[in-house]
C-alpha cells in the first residue's frame, strides 16, 4: 500500500510531469488560457492516460514480450493510443453531445500529448509495473497534469488583468510563471513516503 | 465574523494609488524594524551589510527595469520591503554578491516582468530567496551560532530537544537573520495587526496549522502519550515547530502580502492552512529541513485559484460579494 | 524547389521560438549542449526522413488512414534512431533517456508531416524539413549554452571543454526545471522585443 | 467484388502493407545493431567491474558475478541500481557497482552512471563519500541518522540514501545467497 501512495505522491506532486518532467508541454501552454478548457482538458487527459496505459501494458505483457518484440513496442504504442483517442471520439460523439461538447476539440490534441506515450513507456520500459501499480501511476500523473495546468489557468487568466511589458506579453510571460510554479514545485523535491 | 472587515486595501491590480502604497510600505517596513534590530544584534555588522546590499539591489533593479520598460519610477517603498524582507530570510554568513543577485532575480524576475507592483503572482522577496536556495545549496546552509559565529546547524536540522523553547522564542538560536526571534517578530506583527494593515487570520492559522498537525506527527505524537510528561513533550514538540525556522516571519509578513494572498477572507483561512499543512509535509517528508519559503511560493501559485472559487464572478457583471465566505 | 522552404524555417518561422512546437524536448535535455546536439542530430534524421517518405507516399494513402500512416513511419525511424545510438552512441542515448523514443510525439515531426510534406513536391519537403530541423537545432543549442554557461559555470562537449569555468559558483537552479522555463521565457521575450521573430 | 468494397478496404490496406514494410525494415535494424548494442553493453558491465575489481575474471551466476584472482575466488560483484534525486522521466537512476568481499564486507563502491543535481548530489561519485564503504558490514550500511555509518553528504540526504539503499540492497543479495548455498 505505502508503495502505491508513494507512486501516486512521485506522480502528482515530486515528479510532476509538467513543472518538474518538461512533458505535455503543447497543451500546457496552448489550453492554460481559460480554466474550464484547461479542466476539461485535464480530465480528458486523466481517462486517455489511464486507459492507454491499461491496454498498452496488456498488449506489453502478454504480446510483445511472449513474442519478444520489445522493440517494435513504439509503434505499436503509438497506434494503439491513436486508435482509442479515435474511438473514444467517434463514441463520445455518438452517445453524449454534452461530452462531445465539453472533450470533443480536446481528443484529437491528446494523440500528440507526449505525456501519454511517456507515462506508457515508463509503465512498461522504464519501471516494469505491475498491472495495479501502473493504474495508480497512470491516473496520478493525470492528476499531476491537471493540477499544473489548473493552476496555470487560474494564473493566466488573472495575468489578463496585469500590465507586463509588451514583450512579456502572452507565451514569455506563461513561460515566466511556469518557471515560478515550477521554483515553488521545487519544495516536493525528494519528498519521501 | 463580521468585524474586523475594515480591511479596505483590496489586492492585486487595483492597488495604484502611490500614497496609500507608500502608507502601507512603511507601515510593514516599520513593524520589521524589531527583526531587523535583532538580527543585526544578534549576527553582527555581516548581517547589516547583507541588508543594505539586498535592499540597494532591489531599488536599483527596479529602476533599471522600469526604465527599460519605459515606465516611471515610483519610490512607493515596495522595492525597499522587499530587499529588506529577502535579507531577513538569508542565513547572516552569505557572501554579499547573494543579496545582490536575489534581490535583482527576485524583482526583475518575480515582479516586473509582470508588470510590477500589484500584478505578480508569487512574492519577489520569496522568489529571490527560492532561487538562491536551489542555486547555491552549500551557500545557503551555512549556519552560525548568535554572537560567537561559530558554524552550527539549524535548530530544524537538529531536531527537536536540541535547543530550550526559551531560547528559539527569542531568538538566541541559528537561522536566517530576521527569522529567529519569534518575539521580535511577533511584537512588528502585533503592530501591524492593531492597525489592521494585515489580517490577523492568516497567521493564526498557518502557525496553528503547523502546531496542531505536530501534535500527531511530530517525534511525540499524542496519540501514544500516555501520562502527563508524555503530553508536555509533544506539547513542547508542537511549540519547536511553530517556533523554529521561519514560521513567524513567513506567517507575519510573507503569507499576508496583498497582492499574492487571496482577497476574501475565507480565501486567507485556506491559503494559512494550506501552507501549514505544507510546512508539515515538507519538515516531516520532504527533501528540506525547512518549507516555510516553498509553502507560501506554492500557495501563492494557487491563490487565483483561491479567489476564483471563493469569490465567483461571472464575466461582465460585478457581483457585490465583498469578504467573507 | 525554392531556397526559401530552407530559410524560413531558421529563424522566421523558428520551430520553438515561432511555432512553439516541440517545447518538451527544448526545455527537458537542454541541461548540456552535448545533449541539445544529440537531440538536433536525432530529431534531424527522423524529421527529415520522415518528410521525405511522407512526401513520397502522400499520394498512394487515403485521408481516413493519413495520420495513422504517418505516424507509424514517425515511430519506426524513431526505433531505428534510437537503435543506432544506443549501438554507436550509448552515453549520449542514456542521457537523452526517455526523450528519444518521445521524438515519436513530437508536435513538430506530425505537424511538418501534416502541414507541409503531404501537400508539396519532394524537394521542397526535403528542403523544409531541413530548414525546421537547423531552426530546431540551433533553438536547443541557444537554450542549452546558457543553461549550461549559468548551471555549470563552463560547456563541455564530448570531453573538450569549449568554453572553461566562467563562473566559480554556477546557480544550479538553472540546469533545474525553473531554469528550463525562464531561458525560454526571456529569450522569447528578448526576440519580440527586437523583432527577430 | 464491386468497386465500392474495394474502395472501403483500400484504407485499411494501405495502412496494413506500411505497417508491414517498416515492421519489416525495424526487424532488419534489429537485427543489424542487435549484435553491437549487446556488445556495447557487455563492454560497459566489464569496465564497470574491473573499477572494483582490476584485472580480475568474473563469472555472471544469475544477477551478481563472483570474481575470480588467477583461479581463486576473490569476492563478488554486482551491479545496482535505483532511484536518487534526479528522477524518474528525463533523468537516468543511479547506476553502481559493489564489490564485497569473501567475508560478505563491502570491498569498495563506484558510481557508474547518475543524473543527482551537479555540485550538490553529484558528490556521492567522489572518494570522500565512496570511500566510507569499504570495510562496511550489511549492518552498518545506514546513513548515520538512521543508526549506521555512513556520513550523508551535507545538502544531497537524498542522494546519500538512495546510494546507500543501493548498496545495502546488493550487499544483501549476496549475504543470502551465501546464507543458503553453503
């Protein structure tokens, strides 16, 4: 159990996968601009994570490995999150317009978010985890993606109403507060469980 | 929880008035004189320099910047605040080019390039000290003893038993310059919060947030305690924590800044508990012996957060829900 | 074929500091210059390949099945890169770590691939992609020096020191996270203020 | 078959024949670069062992290698691993090799690889800090705030533990090997 709340508390808060880990960069800066974007977003990115990372380590676990075909694992990652970003769009669309609304120009961003391939690859290559454990570590590093792009919205959006000097004015300036943000993350560092 | 809502200054970007500025500045300026006395009697004429150098670095940046920015300079007395309050969270044995370099980094950085004063989100002076704290490690942990100077720990780094209550209340112990006395501290802050130039909540709650966490997770918890002498140890444990470090300081005149707190007092009361609770995490399982500057850099990047649900305001209209929650 | 395809993409149209497209490995391995150089080398090889072959098939692939063809050329000469350097290059491949297989989601490979290469002739998606990945290159190697230069106090490629120990006490926090943001951030705003982008 | 069908699975041919021409040109670069990654590997773990142990013979037995002087067991070797500060995504774990000796004491440490933070973590690579293990036994292999000795290194408590955990951890595969075999 510790282990789990340790990878979870790693994935959140210590190894953040924006301000400490530098990946899903894109969407971080490109929908941190209103904070219900960047909450549909995060929550987006939390159920495509999670359920990549699920299919992912099964196709790992019981294909490529068996098969000893480790090496054709990037190929086969990408594909298969492409396809379920498709799928999950097409079902969405099909069955809920109030979701296709609120995730459906979201989706198609998500196949090039390279936090999906990263926390895939590092459930599978990099840490060998355990079907429960690359659950947690899957949704806790959504959960770290949404925090920081929720608190980037919540910045930019009251950055609308501050007066930077005009070269600061929009990407520099995100740039500058995510630097902040991610000074302040520093404080997580070594944090252990 | 009606009185005490004279409060008028409200944060961010509607301070603009020069004067009331300027009032408040030296208000908080003054309230720091107790510290800052303190600090120099206890460190020596090093922790003067180191003074002098932060506060002239931080004026001069902020007349470069704004210079560059093509804007006027006010001597609003905020430039001054924050050198001042940056020096007081630095150990007394830095090397003076420190100041200098937190200071600029801090208010070119931290402040404007947002835009200056009443726009920037986190506190310069806190930017300034985190930025020196993960860039010069070694520096920014050598410790002296008060008035002899010789190399030490801090109390914090030791643990708790390794210094009287008494002692750490005043401040004859390691530590920043303007961080260990807790009754120099406490005198300024009482100052300030009988002219209701800050909210007397924040403190409250972030240094209570500390002391009762610590009562359960503290060496003592009080779950095990037993008798009586069981009791006044973590008793005494909660007090070290709430003590020790640079509680006071950041809960006093850090964790009450205007501009980079929440506006509404529901808002404070989370942002107080929020930090305490990261002070705890960072003291207990963190990395640092110490969390007080990261908690309130890391509550600050949540406080739009904060106003915005605290404080709902739908786009276009102005809802009159002033304080409270 | 126009020589501006090739120009454009260098400073104009500077993949990181215009486009602001393929920001995660700028900020994540630009702690050394060596490890910017690496990364420009791989994501060159896969950037320009990848152009030249989508060029190649754009006609032959149906638009329902474009994207996922695209990116399974992207993938697999990622493998292939990153089995070349792990072969010939393996400390530069262990510094590069994860980053190197991520070069497969690099918004800039898709995007070029999507935007430029499956619409024109060969010559110019060859002369794009090698205009994007110079811009690209020396977008990592800018960010990265300074990194370094502030972080480390020196810049040492590969064993040669380049530039020798300027600063005695480096400010560490600059090879950290926060200094990945605020290089870019500045460098940005240094760039709009003079107009080079 | 109508034109219409052909039309519909043209996609999913076109999709298939890609798939399997750089499926096919990924197992020929397997295979060609197969043989050196294995060999660049192979190179690493004996320059890593003979840190420990010069100009000795090892023999891998399952995860540790025992160490040979002119035919005469000397001691074991093992490689280790784990987590420091730097962390998990862009950053590479610490990466060390153990010697212990026939006596199950610690012969020396050294670090192969690590991404601790330069100037503060990346002290655990210099002597003054390595050399604290030699001699150690599996007991006194803690940092001394958790009750061994083993000095931390001011400012890096983190990468001082991971390191020592590492070794601890390595240190203890060979006490139960040897506690069972023999």
């Amino acid at each position: 159990m510790e282990n789990l709340l340790t990878i979870a508390i790693g994935a959140i808060l210590v190894n953040n996968i924006v301000l400490t880990r530098f990946l899903g960069l894109c969407p971080f800066f490109g929908v941190s601009t209103r904070l219900r974007n960047a909450s549909m977003m995060g929550f987006a990115v939390i159920f495509v994570m999670t359920a990549s990372s699920i299919i992912t380590w099964a196709i790992y676990q019981y294909l490529l490995i068996p098969l000893n075909m480790e090496y054709m694992r990037l190929v086969v990652f990408i594909l298969v999150i492409a396809s379920f970003v498709q799928l999950t769009a097409i079902f969405v669309r099909k069955h809920s317009q109030r979701l296709h609304r609120a995730f459906g120009i979201y989706l198609p961003l998500i196949t090039t978010n390279c936090a999906i391939l990263a926390v895939v690859l590092i459930n599978t290559m990099v840490k060998e985890y355990s079907l429960l454990e690359t659950i947690v570590n899957s949704v806790a590093t959504g959960v770290g993606f949404l925090l920081a792009l929720v608190l980037m919205a919540g910045i930019r959006e009251r950055l609308d109403l501050a007066d930077p000097p005009g070269a600061f004015r929009g990407l520099p300036i995100a740039f500058v507060s995510a630097a902040l943000l991610a000074l302040a993350f520093q404080g997580f560092g070594g944090m252990l469980l | 929880m009606k009185e005490g809502t004279k409060l008028v200054v409200s944060p961010s970007p509607h301070v603009k008035d020069a004067i009331s500025v300027r009032g408040i500045m030296s208000a908080v300026i003054v309230a720091l004189i107790p510290a800052t006395v303190s600090g120099i009697y206890l460190f020596g004429l090093h922790a003067l320099a180191v003074i002098i150098a932060s506060i002239l670095s931080a004026v001069g940046t902020e007349f470069v910047a704004l210079k560059l920015m093509g804007r006027k300079f006010v001597m609003d007395g905020s430039a001054v605040l924050t050198g001042l309050l940056l020096a007081l969270c630095l150990p007394p044995t830095v090397p003076l080019w420190m100041p200098i370099v937190g200071a600029a980094f801090g208010i070119a950085i931290g402040k404007c390039a947002f835009g200056g004063l009443g726009h920037n989100i986190f506190n310069p002076a806190l930017v300034g000290r985190v930025f020196l704290a993960l860039s010069w490690p070694a520096l920014m942990t050598r410790w002296v003893t008060p008035f002899d100077a010789v190399s030490t720990a801090t109390p914090l780094a030791k643990g708790f038993g390794s210094v009287p209550i008494f002692d750490l209340f005043v401040g004859n112990v390691a530590g920043c310059i303007g961080e260990t006395s807790a009754l120099a501290i406490l005198i300024g802050g009482a100052f300030l919060i009988a002219m209701r130039y800050i909210d007397w909540r924040v403190p409250l709650f972030y240094i209570g947030t500390v002391g009762f966490l610590m009562l359960f997770l503290g060496q003592n918890s009080i779950l095990d305690a037993s008798d009586l002498d069981s009791l006044v140890e973590v008793g005494k444990e909660s007090l070290f924590h709430m003590f020790a470090g640079g509680l006071f300081l950041g809960a006093f005149f850090m964790a009450t800044d205007y501009v980079t707190t929440p506006m509404t007092k529901l808002g404070r009361i989370i942002f107080a508990v929020g930090a305490g609770i990261l002070v705890v995490a960072i003291r207990t399982v963190g990395g640092y012996p110490e969390g007080v500057a990261f908690s309130i850099l890391i509550m600050n990047g949540f406080t739009p957060l904060i106003d915005r649900v605290i404080k709902p305001r739908v786009y276009g209209t102005k809802r009159g829900f002033v304080g409270g929650g | 074929m126009r020589i501006q395809e090739f120009t454009k993409g260098i400073i104009k149209r500077n993949a990181v500091f215009s486009l602001a497209l393929g920001l995660c490995p700028t900020l994540a391995v630009t702690i050394m210059v060596e490890n910017a150089l690496g990364m420009a080398f791989a994501v060159t090889f896969v950037l320009v390949l990848s152009n030249l072959i989508v060029s190649v098939i754009k006609g032959f692939v149906p638009p329902d099945v474009r994207i996922p063809c695209f990116i399974v050329v992207i993938a697999s000469l990622v493998t292939v890169i990153e089995f070349i350097m792990r072969a010939y290059s393996p400390t530069l491949a262990e510094h590069l770590g994860i980053f190197l297989p991520l070069i497969t989601v690099n918004c800039l490979i898709l995007g070029r691939a999507e935007a430029f290469a499956s619409r024109r002739p060969v010559a110019d998606s060859i002369l794009d992609s090698l205009g994007m990945s110079v811009g690209f290159g020396l977008a990592l190697i800018m960010v990265s020096a300074i990194r370094e230069l502030l972080g480390s106090g020196k810049i040492v490629i590969f064993g040669h020191e380049i530039v020798p120990t300027v600063l005695s006490s480096p400010a560490v926090a600059m090879t950290l996270a926060p200094g990945a943001f605020l290089t870019i951030g500045i460098l940005l705003a240094i760039m709009r203020r003079f107009r080079v982008i | 078959m109508s034109r219409a069908r052909v039309a519909g699975l043209k996609p999913a041919l076109v999709l298939m024949v890609i798939c399997m021409v750089f499926s096919a040109i990924l197992v020929v670069v397997h295979d060609l670069t197969k043989g050196k990654i294995a060999e660049v590997e192979r190179e690493e773990v004996n320059r890593a062992l003979s840190e420990v142990f010069p100009s000795a013979e090892f023999e891998k037995i399952d995860d540790y290698y025992k160490v040979f002087e002119n035919g005469v067991l000397v001691g074991y070797a093992l490689l280790g691993e784990g987590q420091g500060y730097g962390g998990v995504y862009g950053g590479e774990p610490i990466k060390l090799v153990v010697g212990v000796n026939l006596d199950k004491t610690v012969k020396s440490v050294k670090i192969i690889s690590h991404s601790e933070t330069p100037g503060i973590g990346s002290k655990i690579e210099e002597e003054n800090f390595l050399s604290q293990f030699s001699g150690k036994t599996l007991e006194d292999l803690k940092l001394r705030s958790d009750g061994g000795k083993i000095d931390a290194i001011t400012g890096a408590t983190i990468s001082s533990k991971a390191v020592v955990d590492i070794v601890r951890g390595e240190v203890q595969k060979i006490a139960s090997e040897m506690g069972e075999g023999r």
